[in-house]
C-alpha cells in the first residue's frame, strides 16, 4: 500500500500533508490572508469564506496564491472558486482527527481510481454519517455541497460549477487549475 502511495503521490505532497496534519492539531498555526481574500470575494462569497475554519482559509488562501503563481493571468472566477474551493467543509466542523484521516485517505482512494469530489449523489446538505465510512462520504460531496451553498447565498454560477468540479474537473478548465494547485500546497 505505502508503494501505491509514494507512486502517486509527488514529495511535495508529503511535506505539504505533514504540515496540514499540524495545523489541523494547532490552528492558532493557520494564518489565512483574509485581506488577499478580500480583494478578489466581495458579498455573498467574501461572507461563505469568512465562514470557512481558518484551516480551511489558510488553505484556500494558499491554493488561490499558487494557481496566480503558475497562471499569473487566470480568470477572476477560478481565483474566487480557488478561494471557495472547501466551502462546503464549513457546514459542520472538522475535528483534527477527522481532517487527518479524510487526507490520509485520499491518496489510497486516488490510487484505486477514485475521484476525491465524484460523490455528489445524495444531499449534498445532509448531516455527515457517523463512523469513518459517514465521515469520508460527507467529504466526498464537500463539492457539491459548496457550489450549492454558494448558490443558496446569491453567488456566481461559474463559480458554482467550478467548486462542484475542482476535485473531477473533466470538462472544466479552470477546475483543472484549481485542482493542480490544491495538489501542491
């Protein structure tokens, strides 16, 4: 297993996991540029984020700062999706564990030819399952469940659909780029 692993996954990858698993223990280590955030969300969507953990806006803060490094002139809908990206995470809290184990996961399934957002079947709102099985499923439909809250919230449809498709982004470019990005940070 741990050779399936280290083929799929890049070293970055391991260095950047190392680092998330000790933000998901240590918050107060996230710092997240709400000021960056700020200057590409406005209304609605600024509001979605801010109510994001600020794990999960750090994170995205780093995902949108390496797609504009790597696509210096990339549409302001995929730099807002990039930033909104995990919105869907935000409707019930992460405890450090569960963040930990969804992520440790994830390669395994990716490897078994998994899509990590190709899940949306079901209600994307519904209340997380309990047990591992219930915490992974509730993962898997965090990107359906954020393009359907950025809808709810009066959000850009392009910006939707490209959080719905940033994990299986077939047919979405700008999901392409948010996906290479959130794989490098």
């Amino acid at each position: 297993m741990l050779g399936t692993l280290v083929a799929v996954k890049p070293a970055t990858w391991f260095v950047n996991a190392g680092l998330r698993t000790l933000r998901a223990f240590v918050p107060s280590l996230a710092r997240p540029d709400d000021t960056f955030a700020a200057q590409w969300l406005s209304g609605h969507e600024l509001d979605l984020y801010q109510g994001m953990d600020r794990r999960d806006r750090d994170h995205a803060c780093r995902v949108a700062r390496a797609l504009l490094a790597a696509h210096p002139g990339a549409p302001a809908t995929v730099v807002r999706a990039a930033l909104l990206h995990d919105v869907g995470k935000s409707a019930v809290p992460y405890r450090a564990w569960e963040r930990i184990v969804v992520h440790l996961c994830r390669p395994w399934r990716e490897a078994r030819g998994e899509a990590a957002g190709r899940d949306d079947t079901g209600d994307a709102g519904a209340t997380p399952a309990v047990g591992l099985v219930g915490l992974l499923a509730w993962h898997r439909r965090h990107a359906a469940r954020g393009a359907e809250m950025i809808l709810a919230a009066g959000g850009d449809p392009e910006v939707a659909a490209l959080v719905r498709h940033h994990h299986d982004p077939r047919g979405f470019a700008g999901a392409e780029l948010i996906r290479a990005a959130d794989a490098d940070t």
